[in-house]
C-alpha cells in the first residue's frame, strides 16, 4: 500500500507551460522526409505534412526549438531565406550531410504560425559571426525601415516574426561542436552577442549555454547574468550498464533532478551576488530518452519502460516549476521523437501519450504531495534509493479539478494507492485516464498500438479513496472539486 497526502494550500508554484515545448533540428528525417515533405500527397500546400501537423497539434506546443542542436554551429541563416532556387546546397558538417537550405527561417515560422506555437531560435556562436546574429533578429523582429526587414517583406513577410526566444549557441562546451569553446571565451563571447542582439530588440529573452557542470554554469553565469533569461541544460539517458535495464531507464530522471536543484541554487546564488533583478530560469531544452541509435537517422524506437521515464520526467519538471522555465523534447518527428512517419503514413510513439496528456490533463498550479511508497536502491545513479511511485498533484481552480500524476514503476506488481484529501472537498466521480502495455519491451508500430491511453470513470469517491494502479502504467487522476 502506498500513501499519498494532499493539502490544496500546500503550493510549489505556477507551472510554465513552456515545459511542454518541443526541439526540431536539420538532422535525419527530422525535417527533410518528417514534418516537411513538398512531394508527399500527404502534404498541404507549403510542404507540411498535414498528418504530422495534426499529431503535433495533438501536443499543444507551447514553443518550438530550431534550427539544432549540433547542426546550428555551421548553420548561416541567410542561405536558407529567399527564393528556393536561389539557396546554395552546402556540405553540413555537424552531421557529415550536405544541406539544400529549402526549410529555412520563413518555412520554419509558417509552421509555427500553423502549429500555434511560439518559435525559438538558436544562434549560430561555432561558425558565425556577432553580425551576423544581430542580423537575424532584425530580419525577424523589426518592423520596417532597416536593410533586414525590408528583405524579409521581399520574402513575403511584412509583418515581423516577433521571436522572444533565442539560444546563445549550442553545447560550445563539448570538442564535438563546431567553434568549441572553454567556459571562459564561451561567457565572452556570448556576452558581446547578447549585447548585440538585445541591441536590435531589447524585449528579446536570451538562453545561455549551460554544460550540466557546475563550474562552467557558475564562471558562464557571472559573467551574463545580467543580460540572460535562462540558461540551458542537456539530458539524455538509457540503462546503466550491468544494472536492470528497465529499473536502471526509470532511476534516471530522480538523478537529473537531483542535478538540477543544485543549478537553481547555483542560479540563485550568482544573482544575489550580481544584484541581477530579474529572474533567470532553467531551460532544459533537449532531453529525452535515447540509447539504441546512434546511426540511422537516430531513428528510435520507444518501448513501454521508455513511456514511463517520459512521464516521470514531465512530473518531475513540474515539481520543480520555480527553476524550470522551459523544455523542449528532442525532437519531434522521426529523431529520438514521439511522432514516426513514412511516405505512406505515421504513427505514435509509445513516448506520445505521457506528453499528451501531460499537457492535456494538468493543473496550472503544482501542490506538494507528500508520498509514502515502498523503494530500490539506485547507487549507480549516486541514489540510495529511488520510489516505486512518481507522483505530481496539480490544481485547476477555474475548473475546479485536481490531477494526480501516478507511475507505477514496478514491472509486475500492482500498486494500492491510498489518496487522503487534507484539505479540499471532492466531488463523488472522476476518471483515471490510464497508459499501461504488457511487457516493459512492447512497443507500438505502423498499425499496431501496443501502448495507448484509454479512458476509465471513478465512481463513490470521498476525502480518501483507494486506486489501484496497474504494473508498468502512468496513471492521471482527474478529480472534481467541490
């Protein structure tokens, strides 16, 4: 039996609806092939594909990442703006590809607009130049009467693309990035391009490169504190060697937010000792499971265990609402994503339907549960210990809902969930809206759907209430207020 308490005035925070953000990159058949395919029958008129659209939809994106990832270290934006005959084919080094530049700034604005999504872009700090970058805010963001826009209304956008978001380079941390940097010529360098580009709009928001160690974030940080917004953090992950592959997958994330905590605390600290005012939020703007392929297009293949970590993930971003401020899953189609297609159709990943109804069924307001469960030891994460039940309450209080987030870690034995209202008033029904599969391995495939989310009602529910959770399922509960 496990136990969860929740106090509706035990509040954490407002979750950011940016954490539901997604990443596309020119890798694979992310974009080329994915959601952009102007030869396919399935596509609409500017070479969308309309499945994908409808599926990305399906996620309520509230912003878009792009155009890498690695790729954007050798990406000049100019090339892939203007007429489409007109665009040089280059050789792409980031991935060892050549790059035909026809999905470029416009296309990936007109997506957004079609998606109602908010873009971020990423800045190119490997290859390109200050200039350059303060170029491409202009070209996006100012209305008229400078030598950019008017070449972006040539292009055949009048109105400014207005773009908050904007990245300072990519992981100038790692030796694989194209213009790699130490923390020290980095936090130079991307002070002066933050000065630029806030000089051609000062309403831009800017996201500083973090390298997921302390000592670069602390020395990056001192110096652009002042003039950032977020500072980034990368996370992927598999199992741990020698260790259950299924346990191993699920302990991760508890280690990723472990990390993360002490980056807000690092956070908080340079801006007290910056007298920075404003606050500075983390993004943790790629993350995802990813261990099988490295090759292939990075062409994944998730499976049910991968499901649950996705949900844990998303739970445990929202738990941590006052430092997170934006994520954006890598990628959205076809890459390490949660949306597969090929020239005749697509399908959805096991990993689609923890972020859809993440999105879907979630208060704005996340509340401290306190949770009593059963637990297994994590060393190899540097955990003593890792719980068999994730939980995230949340609260809706224009709707008068309450959402619990549950995941039943353990692979074959149920969980009893004894859930005690300490303060608030249930209504007598709800419904649990259930993510479950056989095995830890099944995975879903071109029409097949070994993993879906299906729909159940509650019924005679009271200030506490027994639920039963499935092994190997994620679990929503969503409660009426009185």
């Amino acid at each position: 039996m496990a136990l969860v308490k929740i106090d509706l005035d035990r509040r954490i925070g407002t979750i950011d609806r940016k954490v539901y953000g997604m990443f596309v990159e020119h890798l694979g058949r992310c974009i080329y092939g994915g959601m952009y395919d102007p030869g396919s029958s399935l596509s609409d008129e500017n070479g969308f594909r309309r499945d994908v659209l409808e599926a990305a939809r399906g996620l309520q994106v509230p912003v878009l990442r792009y155009p890498g990832g690695n790729f954007v270290s050798g990406y000049h934006w100019i090339d892939g703006v203007g007429p489409k005959e007109k665009r040089p084919v280059r050789p792409e080094l980031a991935w060892n590809t050549v790059e035909t530049n026809q999905f470029g700034t416009n296309e990936f604005i007109q997506y957004c607009r079609d998606l109602d999504t908010e873009p971020y872009l990423c800045a190119n700090l490997g290859s390109g130049t200050m200039d350059e970058a303060a170029a491409w805010v202009e070209y996006c963001n100012r209305a008229d009467g400078t030598s950019y826009a008017k070449l972006r209304a040539e292009h055949g956008f009048a109105r400014p693309h207005e773009v908050t978001y904007w990245g300072l380079g990519n992981e100038m941390y790692g030796d694989w990035q194209i213009g790699h940097r130490n923390a020290q010529d980095y936090a130079k360098l991307a002070r002066e391009y933050g000065k630029m580009m806030k000089g051609v709009d000062p309403s831009i928001k800017l996201v500083l490169c973090g390298a997921q160690n302390l000592d670069w974030d602390r020395h990056v940080l001192e110096r652009c504190a002042d003039i950032v917004e977020y500072i980034s953090y990368h996370v992927y992950w598999g199992p741990t060697e020698g260790e259950d592959p299924h346990f191993s997958v699920l302990a991760q994330p508890y280690a990723s937010e472990r990390d993360l905590r002490f980056l807000w605390h690092l956070i908080e600290q340079v801006r007290r000792d910056r007298r920075v005012d404003h606050p500075i939020h983390i993004a943790l703007d790629e993350w995802n499971v990813w261990y099988r392929e490295y090759g292939n297009g990075l062409e994944e293949r998730y499976d049910l265990t991968d499901a649950l970590a996705v949900a844990i993930y998303m739970n445990m971003m929202r738990r941590n609402c006052q430092a997170i401020g934006m994520a954006n899953l890598a990628q959205m189609v076809n890459v390490i994503a949660p949306i597969f297609t090929s020239p005749e159709g697509m399908f959805l990943q096991t990993i689609y339907h923890p972020l859809r109804l993440a999105v879907e069924k979630t208060g704005p307001v996340a509340l401290e549960a306190h949770v009593e469960c059963d637990t297994y030891a994590a060393d190899y994460v540097r955990l003593p210990e890792v719980p068999y039940l994730d939980v995230l309450a949340s609260v809706d209080e224009s709707a008068n809902k309450l959402f619990v987030s549950l995941v039943n870690l353990s692979a074959e034995e149920s969980q009893a969930v004894d859930v005690v209202m300490q303060s608030g008033d249930l209504g007598s029904s709800g419904r649990a809206h259930v993510i479950a599969g056989e095995a830890p391995e099944v995975v879903n495939d071109f029409g097949v759907e070994r993993v879906v989310c299906r729909t159940e009602e509650l019924a005679e529910l009271s200030a506490r209430f027994t639920y039963t959770l499935p092994p190997l399922a994620h679990t929503v509960l969503e409660l009426d207020l009185r």
